[in-house]
C-alpha cells in the first residue's frame, strides 16, 4: 500500500502500540507514521523547540526499507516505523552530539550507543537528537547552543529536565517514544512536568556504558512515552547484558511484553496493591501546595480502587547529603577534564559541580558510599512490607521558563539549584526503579505526576502497578494546545 493511499493518522489519541499495530497489521505504512510525526515537528517545534538537528530525509528512507521488508519480517519489530529523537547527551551516528555545550556544538557522531543500536534494531527510526541542559545538569532545558525547551501545556513554564527535550516532544505528539537518561530525576521530573511517563530503571536493566564513568552508579538510563504500556514495550527493548557494562545483567522481557500487550482498562478490579503513601517524609523536604493537592486527591482515587494505602516511608536520614557528595564526585571524574581546558565555556552551574567534587575528603566520601548502601537496604527491606511506595514526583509544579530553577517553594528558601529537586534524587541513592505517572493538573493547568517506587530490578512488577494508575485515572490523553499560549519572547533571560 502507498503513503499516499493510506488514512490519515490521528497523533492526538495514538499511542506506539497501537502505530505499530497498524504498521504490522499493513492498516498504514511507516512511511506515513514517520510523515505525519515530520508534519506535527515542523508545526510545533518552532513553538516548542524540544528537538534539534531533524533528519527527514534520512528517516524516510529507512521508513521505506521497513515497508519493503515482507509481513513477517515487518511483524518481528516490535517498534516497527515509531518515530525516535535521542537525547544529546548520548550519540548517534551521522547526527550532532552537543551535549548542550558550546564546546561541542558541531560535533557529529560517528557511531551509535549501543541503546540506539537496540531500538534501531527494534525498527525505530531515528528522526532527530533531543534537547538537554549543557551537559544533562540541573532540571530546566536551555542551553546556548539550541536554546529553551518550552513546557507544551504553557509555553512560558519549564518542560523541565534534563530529559526536556524528549518529554516536550512527546507532550506535543512530534514523538511516540523517546529515551532520556536520570541522575537525581531527569526522567521523572520532565515526565512530571509534561504530562508523560518516565521511568528510572534500576542500575544495570538498561547498558549505561560505554562512557568515561562505567561503575557510576547514579546516572541510568530509561524510556519515556505517554503511557505506562507504551514505555513498557520500549524498555522491552532497551534492556539486557552488554559486555561494555559492567553492571548490565540478563533481563526477562516476557514480563515486560505482557504488560505492554495488555488491553487499557484491563487491570481494573484485579487484586489489591499493598502500598506506602508520603508527601514529602515527614517534612524532610517542602512540597508545593499546587502538587500536594493533585497529589492527594490522586492518592485517594486510587484508595477508592484496587489499592490499599497507608502512610509510611523508609528513613533515609543520609540519602540528600549521600547523593551530593557522590554526585559532586561524578561530575568532576565526568567533567573535569573538560573544565581544565574550557572552563571559560562552561556554565557556572557545571563548574559548580565540579568544584563540590574537588572539595569531597575522604572521609567524606566513604561516609556518602555508606550512606548510599544503608539507603539501598532501607529501600529494599521497606519493600517488603508494602508492593510499592507513592510519592509525589516533582516537589512543584512545572515553573517559569526565565527562571533557572525555583528559589523558594511556598516560602521555604532553596539553598541552591538541587535543593528543589531533594525529593527524586534521594530515591535515586536507594537505586530502586521508580516511574512517573500523569495523574492531574493544577488550577493552572499544569501537569502534576506521582512518583512510583518499586522493588529493584522488579520493574515488570513495577510497571503492572503503574498502569494500574494509568487505568484508574488516565490523565495521560489530555492534549495540550501549543497554540493557547505564545512564549513571551524567543529566548527570555533566564537568571
């Protein structure tokens, strides 16, 4: 059948299963997935400006070559003709890899990651790189060489970061799926932020190497997508042992697939999920009012259903300072090198970084490894006892795009540019998986996630649990209007 005498596709109520149905099932070619998402790109990412140097031609092309291969072949990808832009902190052969710095704006990849090997092999196509913060740092998307990521749902509010780019661009329908990469929350807070889901596997699911830090152990890499279904058949096809990481490991996939294949509304009236509810634990950190009200109404819907929710979470009295440190430590093996001889071109927020992982003694590092083990235990042994934990995601709603991060949340003093962002990356030192799932809105009309903790390396269990949110409340298939609000100007002094 030819492009042309195919149906339109409706982007606004797709979802990549159901794209690739259709492609498998020879209902509409590749080409005409890959076409229509070309049309929404170049309609949106003008406004939105979440993706960057886009490649049409090429991905035509190999949206054509999937539609010459026979039915069986075509039916044996199981992301047949879906449309993909890799975040830039990540290459991908033949596309620019800037890493949202000056230093590298025209630098071309010559080679794939070996996670955009998989989802090519999968039969994505891949359409153009995703914007990220210089170097994937701090939770806003804007850098010098593409600029500010607008928020999709008000273009004057964050998308967040660092994964921006990607959830933008899914928010807006220019993508079906996307990969991002998480620290101390760059897939959950965009997600949060953009009405999308995000998920931050446990260490290993998914090849974090090659890189230059292959036994880090904070940073991971993960699947976005706009339902908890449609993630579970991209991390599918994610995960698994390579022998360039070390921490990589065999993982089941028949899990994952069965609820990726699993029909929506499907997990309602199933038997009850166990689960641990905490807005901020016991005052640790501030939440927003705007979020802590979508959150609990969220909370007690799913209390009305198939879970049963009490309040407790696991102490994690050392997990903040534990995460500082080891991040500090990170970005200066990471960074380092690069700052010895282009300090002058980096952000100030980068060179922040580097400085804090100078300064760590070693008492203060063996403190922190300490710390990160007795986090993980706590996390784990918690677990036990409940199937799941639910917090919030994001300690405030998606904030003023000129605003570099939030300096106060209802008028508690942020003592700097991780202060707001306490909350994901305490979860991050217990390296369990946790996903975040749309579940509102606030009175402005912007996106509020809940953050959902799981056991480690359980992220089938996980996963089954997100979508039992996603059926009950399903705040996913809200679409958003680019064209209801204009960004105040192109590129705002973000201070």
């Amino acid at each position: 059948m030819s492009a042309h005498t195919t149906p339109d596709i409706n982007l606004d109520d797709s979802t990549a299963l159901g794209l690739v149905a259709g492609v498998h099932r020879g209902e509409f070619t590749a080409v005409r997935v890959v076409t229509s998402h070309l049309e929404r790109i170049d309609a949106a990412n003008p406004s939105v400006n979440a993706l960057l140097d886009v490649h049409p031609e090429a991905a035509l092309a190999e949206a054509q070559r999937i539609d010459e291969l026979s039915l069986n072949e075509r039916q044996s990808l199981p992301l047949a003709g879906l449309p993909v832009a890799v975040k830039d902190l990540i290459p991908a052969a033949g596309f620019r890899h800037t890493q949202g710095s000056s230093i590298f704006a025209n630098r071309v990849a010559t080679r794939d990651h070996i996670l955009v090997e998989r989802m090519k092999r999968a039969g994505a196509v891949v359409v153009a790189k995703s914007n990220t913060p210089e170097f994937g740092l701090g939770s806003h998307t804007f850098n010098e060489v593409t600029g500010l990521t607008r928020n999709p749902y008000s273009l004057d509010h964050s998308a967040g970061g660092s994964s921006g780019g990607a959830a933008a661009a899914l928010a807006s329908r220019m993508l079906p799926i996307a990969d991002g990469s998480d620290t101390g929350g760059s897939l959950r807070n965009p997600a949060s932020f953009c009405n999308v889901v995000g998920l931050r596997p446990s260490l290993g699911t998914i090849p974090n190497s090659p890189n230059g830090l292959a036994y880090g152990t904070l940073s991971v890499k993960g699947p976005m997508a706009r339902t908890v279904r449609d993630t579970a058949r991209l991390l599918a096809n994610m995960v698994g042992f390579s022998p360039a990481d070390p921490f990589s490991y065999t993982v089941d996939t028949a899990a994952l697939e069965e609820v990726a294949t699993s029909p929506l509304g499907s997990s309602l009236g199933e038997p009850m999920i166990t689960a641990a509810y905490s807005l901020d634990f016991s005052g640790m950190f501030p939440v927003a009012d705007s979020v802590r009200s979508v959150v609990e109404a969220a909370v007690a819907e799913l209390s009305g259903a198939d879970f049963e929710i009490k309040r407790a979470h696991p102490l994690l009295p050392e997990a903040k300072e534990a995460f500082r440190t080891l991040r500090g430590l990170q970005m200066l093996a990471s960074l380092g090198p690069i700052a010895d001889d282009h300090s002058g071109r980096m952000k100030d927020d980068a060179l922040w970084n580097i400085e804090a992982g100078r300064r760590v003694t070693g008492q203060e590092a063996s403190a922190a490894l300490t710390a990160q083990s007795q986090s993980w235990s706590a996390m784990a042994d918690f677990l036990q006892t409940v199937d799941v934990l639910i917090t919030p995601t994001v300690q405030v709603p998606p904030f003023d795009a000129r605003m570099r991060y939030p300096r106060q949340i209802d008028g508690t003093q942020m003592s700097d540019y991780l202060d707001w962002m306490t909350l994901p990356s305490i979860i991050t030192t217990t390296n369990h998986p946790a996903i975040s799932v749309p579940v509102g809105f606030t009175n402005m009309g912007l996106p509020v996630g809940i953050q959902l903790v799981g056991r480690f390396r359980d992220e089938a269990r996980l996963l089954e649990i997100a979508k039992r949110v996603e059926d009950r409340i399903g705040s996913w298939n809200s679409v958003p209007d680019i064209n209801r609000t204009r960004p105040l100007d192109q590129f705002p002094d973000i201070r």
